[in-house]
C-alpha cells in the first residue's frame, strides 16, 4: 500500500515537479501554497490517515516552522520533512526542537529525496549532510560561547551540580561557604539563561563537563 503524502510549496514549477518525482511511488493526496491550506485539509480530512507532510519553509501565510510545530502538536503521528533552500543554524535548531522528522535541501538528487522519505515513513529520521553539518557547527559554537562566558570557578560548580552534589558537599569540595556556593548557582541559572538545576545539568552534559547517564 502506498502513504500518503500532502505537500506545502509556494512555487508552483517546484511543486508540480516535486509531485512528478513521487506520485510514481507514493499517494500525493493534497498540495498547498502555505501551511494554512494543509491544516485545514488535517482537520477535515481525516488527518491521522496522512503518512508525511513534505513542507518548505518560506511560504506566505503560514510558514513551514509554524506549520511543522501544528502538525507535531496536532496530528503526532504525522511525520514532517522539511525541504527548503535555508540551512541556516538558527532554523534547523528551530525545527528540530519542534521534533521535525527530516530536513533536506531543495538541491538534493532525487534519488537522497527518496531514501529520506523512506527513511522517515519507515520511524527514523534523516537530515541531510548539509544540514547536520551546519547544525553541528552552531552547536560547537554554542558551546565556545558559554565556555567562554563561566569562569574556571564557575565550570567546577557547575560540574559538581550536575554530578549531584549538595550545596554542603559542594562547598566541602571546593573549601567555600555554602552561601558563597548558592550565589554561584543563581549567577549561573541567570547567566546560563535556564530554570532551575536541571536547566544546569543539561548544559553541563552539552559542554562535556559529565557523561550523560
């Protein structure tokens, strides 16, 4: 049985050439000029019965980020797979906190377009080089950025949150008072911009400072 795939594309020669591609192997049910006209279909259209949502980002109306996030929120098992010109940091970010399946440049072969669909319809996701490359690159500079902003201090009580210690024992370790070691933890959940010491604990992993258990 072929999935079912709807397709978000405001320029129209893309589209009717990206459904040339895969009408031979899939079901291209609906296509849409925005983010707006495919919701629309999910929700009076049975939308648990749509296998993929293939999108671009810059559409007018509603954009393929807003409408990735609406379809993860409303229809979870509808896979999305981003095909769009951007690569850039910020966005993949963007989209992969917003659980996106797949995302891949609109400059791919065809036969990568494929393995991607497949890839994803089959539970895995797939993100093309390009894009893991230019995500990685943001996150390792992230990660110099924070580095840079804790001093030597700060990273071994950061360190030592993570790894569980207690204020008490924190400042056994490091021979400071426990208020002295309270202050530091605040200045790093304001500096660090998180909540709470899970918010440490995770930047913490980020950095390297501890393994992920």
């Amino acid at each position: 049985m072929k999935s079912n795939l709807i397709i978000a594309d405001d320029h129209e020669m893309f589209l009717d050439g990206l459904v040339f591609i895969l009408e031979k192997k899939f079901n291209i049910v609906f296509t849409s000029k925005n983010g707006n006209g495919i919701i629309n279909y999910l929700n009076t259209q049975a939308g648990d019965q749509i296998d993929l949502v293939i999108t671009d980002i810059s559409m007018p109306g509603m954009d393929g980020i807003t409408l990735s996030k609406t379809v993860k929120k409303k229809f979870p098992k509808t896979k999305v797979l981003v095909l769009s010109m951007h690569h850039n940091a910020a966005t993949i970010n963007t989209l992969i906190e917003n659980q996106v399946d797949g995302y891949l440049l609109k400059d791919s072969a065809k036969d990568e377009l494929i393995t991607a669909i497949d890839t994803i319809l089959s539970g895995e996701s797939f993100f093309s080089e390009k894009v893991k490359k230019a995500y990685s690159e943001s996150v390792f500079s992230k990660e110099k950025d924070i580095l840079r902003m804790i001093s030597d201090k700060e990273k071994k009580i950061l360190t030592l949150i993570a790894m569980e210690h207690t204020t008490k024992e924190i400042s056994e370790i490091l021979f400071l008072s426990k208020y002295t070691v309270d202050s530091y933890r605040k200045n790093l959940i304001s500096k660090l911009d998180v909540r709470n010491i899970a918010g440490l604990t995770k930047i913490a992993i980020k950095l390297g400072l501890v393994d992920e258990t």
